[in-house]
C-alpha cells in the first residue's frame, strides 16, 4: 500500500472506504490510528455484506446514503492493483 504522510484537513461528513479487500482494512486501521471517525460503510463492487473491522460492506448499487446527502460525502480508495510492486 502507498500512502504519502502530508498534512490535510480531514473530511467533515460521512467517509467511506471503496474497496474492501485488505488494502481497506489497511486504510481502515491507519484512520483508527489517527483516532479519525470510522467510515459508515466499505463500498464494492464485487463484495454484499459482512464487514471489515465491524465496519458494514454494501455493493456500490446499494450505498446507504440518499442521493441528496452523497455530494457532501467523501470516499476513500483502497483499491488492489496486480501490476504495482
């Protein structure tokens, strides 16, 4: 996983993860370890149900958010990529 430490100003509204393979449990134990809120929910594609970290997944057809809140929302990738070293 790459992650590039750097100041920012951390999200107000609801955070979510895309992506809940164990890149996003990575993610997810690096936001707990900055004492951030969790995440509502994992979003992915090809995974329903369960959790990460007691962290709900939902497939991306089925976010938990009404349309009128999602532009306030932001959402993390942690996507696997076969080709990177």
């Amino acid at each position: 996983m790459f992650c590039r430490r750097r100041t920012v100003e951390y999200p107000q509204g609801d955070v979510l993860i895309f992506g809940a393979g164990s890149n996003g449990g990575k993610l997810l134990s690096a936001m707990r370890k900055l004492g951030r809120a969790d995440p509502i929910c994992f979003l992915d594609s090809q995974k329903r149900g369960g959790d990460v970290g007691g962290i709900p997944i939902h497939n991306i057809d089925d976010i938990p958010i009404p349309p009128e809140k999602r532009r306030h929302c932001t959402v993390f990738a942690s996507l696997f990529n076969p080709g990177a070293n």
